[in-house]
C-alpha cells in the first residue's frame, strides 16, 4: 500500500500522461538553432568588432568561421522553428485529444 501511495504522490505535480525523467533540454528543437546563433554573433564580434590586441592574432580564423557559421545558421534557424511549432501543434491535438475521451 506504501508503493501505491508515494506512486500517487509523485505524479501529483505532473501531467496525468507523463512518466519518466523530465524531458532533456538539449532535445529542444530550437537548441541548436539558439547555440549556432550564439557562436556565429561570438564569430562575427571578434572577427570584425573587437579591438582586444590578444584576439587580433585569430582575426583571420574568426573570419573564416564567421563566414562557414553564417549560411549554416540560415539553414537550421528555419527548420528548428517549424520543428518547435509542430511539435505544439501535435501536443495541443493530443491534449485535446486526450481531454475529448
């Protein structure tokens, strides 16, 4: 009777449908997206904006990742966002789905 009563208390604070571990952040559709934009504007900023003499000595390797991170992210931003609203979409039609029953 224990077990059934710390099971009940344990999914209390849940949604009725999950079990397990919460969901891993880095599964986030929109992850890599938010991570490449971060590197190509952390590319960009020492490549062309940063006047630090330390970090003149890697202006040419900034340059060139800058300019390989750019096109890549224009490629991922868009699919990770419509990544990001089908899976809305396919939670509210199973939550409706599942209230409906």
């Amino acid at each position: 009777m224990s077990e059934a009563h710390s099971d009940d208390t344990s999914n209390a604070g849940q949604r009725p449908g999950r079990r397990g571990p919460p969901p891993n952040p880095i599964h986030h559709p929109l992850f890599l997206p938010v991570l490449l934009v971060a590197f190509t504007l952390w590319f960009g900023y020492d490549a062309f904006l940063t006047t630090d003499p330390e970090m003149q000595e890697h202006q040419m390797f900034n340059r060139i990742m800058y300019l390989v991170m750019q096109p890549i992210c224009f490629r991922v931003i868009p699919r990770g966002i419509t990544e990001f609203l089908e899976d809305q979409q396919s939670a509210a039609a199973a939550q409706a789905a599942s209230s409906s029953a």
